[in-house]
C-alpha cells in the first residue's frame, strides 16, 4: 500500500518539467539551437539595456549565462509550481499559467532575426505535454479528494472498497502516473540529440575532420620562463569566450555557407570544401575583447588557419564607395569591420582551425574570421556566414547599436601576472612579470616602476618569426624582471611602449564605448 502522496504543486512541477524535456528533444531532433528556455534567455540578453549588461558581465564575468539561467529556471519552478497548485481547482485553472509561459517562450523562438515558424513548434508541443500530463496526473488526485470528502458509508465497507483503500488505490495511480510522465519527458530529452540534427551530430562531424593544417609549435624566444606568467601560447580550452549565444550555433560543416556580397562585381558563396580547397594561411594572433578591463584576462593568444579574406574579396570585385563590410553570424549577431584591416597586408582570415584543431563549436565552427589588431566585437565573426560589402552609414551592428564605439582601435595594454595581488612573498629576489600588446603595431619595451620610482627597463620575450623572417607583430609579447625590495608594502605599475615609440597612456578610461586605458598595479608585501 502507498502512503506516499504528491502534492499539487510537485504535481506541476513533474508535468512543467516533462514538457520542458519534449520541447527540448524536439528542438535538438530538429537540429534548433535553442530550446524554448534557451530562447528566453537570448531575450532577455538581447533586452537587456547595454549598460545594465554591461554593469552585471563587470560584477560576475563570464559566469554572467549561468546566473541568467538559474534566475530564469527559479522563476520557471514557481510558475510550474503554481500550475499545479492551481490545477486543484480545476483541470482548466492553470490554463493561464501555461499560456503565460507557452507565451513567453513563443515571442522568444518567433523574434529572433535567425527563426523559422518551425521554432514555435517545439513551444507547442511542451504546452501540450504539460497540459495533457497536468489533467491526466491530477485526474486520481482529484477523485482521491472526493473520496475523503465523502463521508463512510453507515453501513460498513461491506458492499464496496473502503475509503481507505479507494485513496491508496488512487495515490498508487498517481505516482505511476508520474513515473510515466517522467519517462516520456527524460527519454524524449535524451533521444531527441541522439536521433536528431543537433549539436551532439555536429561534434560528431567536427571529431572527424582531418584539416590540412600544421600542428602549432611554439617559437623558441617568446617565453621569458618565470613562473605565474601566462602561457604565450593559450591552449583551447582556456581561451576566453565571449559571445551572446545562450546556446551555441551547432553548424554542420556539409550545409554551412558563406555568402560575400553586397557591393561587389560578383556575389562569392563559399562551401567548407571550397575553404579547404583554397591556399590556406597559418599564423599566431592575439585576440581581445574591447570589455576587458586593466589587469583582465579576456585575451589570447592562438595559431590560427584559415583563408585569407583580401583574395576573396578580390575575386569579388569590391566596388568604390564601400568603406565595411557587415558580418553576420548564423545566430544573428552582426559586426562592422573597416574594408581596408581585410583588404591590406595584414592575415585577416576566414579561420577554421585554432591551435591545430578544428575551431570549437564554442569558438565558431566551422569558420570564424580573425583580423590581426582588431577587438574581437568589430571583427571576429563566429560562425558566420555572411559578409556584406558596404559603407558604415548604411550599417547598425549588435554592440554599435547598444552604445559601443563604431570604430574603436586597438588600445595597447599591459598586465601583470605575477607576484598576485595582495602576495605575500619571502625575502629575497622578486620576480615581476605578465604580457603586454599593440596587436598589429608591435611592442617594442615594456617598463616598470615600483613604488612610485623611475620607469625601469623591463627584458622581453622575442616575438614571433614568420616564415620570410619578418617579425609577427600580431600577438602579444611576456615580459618580465627581478626586484631586490626591502621588508614592507610595495606596489608594481607597467605600461608599454609601441614600435612607434607611442607610450602607453596612464589615463584611466573605462572599457566602454571604446576600450579601457590606464597602468595596471599589483601590490604585495614583501618578508
Ligand atoms: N557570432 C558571434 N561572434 C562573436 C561574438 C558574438 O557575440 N557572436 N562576440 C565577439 C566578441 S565581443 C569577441 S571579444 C570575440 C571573442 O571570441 P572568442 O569567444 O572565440 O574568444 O568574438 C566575437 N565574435
Ligand atoms: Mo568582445
């Protein structure tokens, strides 16, 4: 006998959640990016005032997505929870709550500049699976009430089942009633990738792929070798990630396509196998993103293959007049790069693989561009799949449209990794060191200064050769040197200088609209 009993909320609770997992199998089995909670998610980023963003990514970094998602699935649980409470009155009472909800995720999957009316499928399809699963799981539940209700019957429980037994038998059909629906929630969730077109197949795609590119090998002078200071080399899987997708885009390389037009002799549409086709270029570049303040870490430094984009644009034929070019991702984001950083001398690329492997979903697969000396926001596309030659007085980007600079350069910068902030360290030798960048300039010194002293000589690591002897100028440079300081408190600042003898300024600026500027400090305490 069952005495166990599930009240009306876990009621909605197990219902919501089985109609979440068939809206989220659907969207995988149709090979969607985003389910329905996905979805919400990216409206609410894309609803989100630039500074407001702006202020929350500063207080929480790049764990700005998981707080988001777990704000969104609090709010979900309540609504869920108060379905089911609902559904004691009535099997018809929730009706607005799953409207609310079914409504909510519509407009998400409908608005978005990338969506199919297909993406309002999946939605449906979990309203439905929560409704027939709410009325059909409460159903017992309602007859168990009845049943208390109704008094004994005088005559004993002779002539029928006793109350008792008619409220065990109801609650056991009830909590199988809910094992079923659990299992048709969990089991479409897990079948729909495996079945289905989504991320899981594409990995599987990308796993395969044998690039014909070259395995990255460090130079022999960049690393200055003292511990604490960043890898010049920044593997995979710690490079930053940046972006506005809740849900990577899962491209299959087989159906991607990238389409330069716009102001051009000839419209170019590119399959991968043309990418691969074509002479590919290799080379180290360092990539950052505008938001990242003094002393931040969103950069890195990566071997990067791809396509050079000036050929291509050649075989175009751009037009006069045009002055960008618009990229577009296959979510939808866009940015403006300036027509000449892709058509000068410089690497930019159509990259498909990063340090030797082919790009990360994350990062963009199956191709993203890179452009030496440009903020990842004007100019790294990932996943994209459109490239429009125009002028910037025809063009609205993501970030531009939310108060970002149209054309910011790179700003040079410099950062210190060691000692931390705050170290305490033991007499003796100090080492001080980090990296500095002018990405497309060059470096040429970095200087240091402890405690408010001159400006010392700090030694640097060589840059990158490339393969006709000249210098990569493209990428970051380590720094480093070695203080004998006194028992105390002490500070350390940095600042760099260019190959055109520009010094890096002491100005403070915030990152946004353009980049943040300013000496980065680290202060620590010494024996
Ligand atoms: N499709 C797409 N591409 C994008 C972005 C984005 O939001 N969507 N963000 C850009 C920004 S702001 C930066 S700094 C770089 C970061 O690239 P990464 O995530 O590979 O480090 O990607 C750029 N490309
Ligand atoms: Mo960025």
């Amino acid at each position: 006998m069952s005495r166990v009993r599930l009240s009306w909320g876990a009621a909605g609770l197990v219902a919501g959640l089985a109609g979440f997992g068939v809206s989220y199998g659907a969207t995988q089995y149709l090979g969607r990016r985003l389910s329905p909670f996905d979805a919400v998610a990216e409206l609410v980023i894309s609803l989100t005032p630039g500074p407001v963003s702006h202020w929350f990514i500063q207080r929480v970094g790049t764990h700005d997505k998981a707080i988001l998602g777990v704000i969104i699935a609090l709010v979900t649980i309540v609504v869920l929870l108060s379905a089911g409470r609902l559904a004691a009155r009535a099997w018809w009472a929730p009706l607005p709550a799953f409207g609310f909800l079914g409504a909510v995720a519509a407009v998400a999957a409908l608005t978005r500049e990338d969506s199919k009316i297909d993406d309002a499928l999946p939605v449906a399809l979990g309203v439905v699976t929560w409704v027939l699963a709410l009325s059909w799981l409460t159903e017992p539940m309602h007859r168990e009430r009845a049943a208390e209700r109704a008094p004994e019957p005088s005559d004993g429980p002779a002539d029928g089942p006793s109350r008792a037994a008619l409220v065990d038998a109801s609650r056991r059909t009830v909590l199988i009633r809910a094992g079923v629906i659990t299992v048709i929630g969990a089991g479409t969730a897990l079948l729909g990738p495996i079945v289905g077109h989504g991320r899981r197949r594409v990995e599987q795609a990308r796993r395969l792929l044998n690039l014909p590119v070259s395995r990255p090998v460090v130079p022999k002078r960049v690393s200055v070798h003292v511990p604490g200071v960043t890898r010049w080399q920044t593997p995979n899987s710690d490079f930053y990630l940046i972006d506005t997708a809740f849900t990577k885009p899962a491209i299959d390389p087989d159906t991607w396509r990238l389409r330069i037009h716009g102001m051009v002799e000839r419209e170019v549409v590119l399959t991968y196998q043309d990418l691969l086709d074509r002479e590919i270029t290799e080379d180290w570049i360092t990539l950052n993103c505008v938001s990242n303040p003094v002393g931040g870490d969103l950069i890195g430094n990566a071997w990067w293959s791809g396509v050079r984009i000036a050929p291509l644009l050649k075989e175009a034929g751009v037009k006069a007049g045009a002055d960008a070019v618009l990229q577009t991702s296959e979510d939808g984001w866009t940015c403006g790069t300036p027509l000449e950083a892709l058509t000068d001398d410089r690497q930019a690329m159509i990259a498909f693989a990063m340090n030797g492997d082919p790009l990360p979903i994350e990062h963009g697969f199956p191709a993203r561009v890179i452009v030496p000396g440009l903020y990842g926001y004007v100019s790294a596309c990932k996943w994209v799949v459109d490239i429009e030659v125009t002028r910037f007085d025809r063009i609205s980007a993501y970030w531009v449209d939310l108060g970002w600079a149209e054309r910011a350069p790179l700003q040079m910068s410099s950062r210190i990794d060691v000692p931390r902030d705050g170290a305490d360290l033991p007499r003796g030798p100090v080492r001080i060191g980090g990296v500095a960048w002018a990405q497309h300039t060059g470096i040429s010194r970095v200087e240091y200064a402890v405690d408010g002293g001159p400006w010392l000589p700090a030694e640097t690591g060589g840059a990158a050769v490339r393969p006709d002897g000249s210098p990569n100028r493209d990428t970051w440079v380590q720094w480093s040197a070695t203080e004998h300081l006194a028992d105390g408190d002490h500070v350390v600042r940095v600042r760099a200088i260019d190959v055109d003898g520009t010094v890096q300024t002491g100005v403070e600026r915030d990152v946004a609209p353009a980049g943040a500027t300013g000496w980065h400090a680290r202060r620590f305490t010494v024996g």
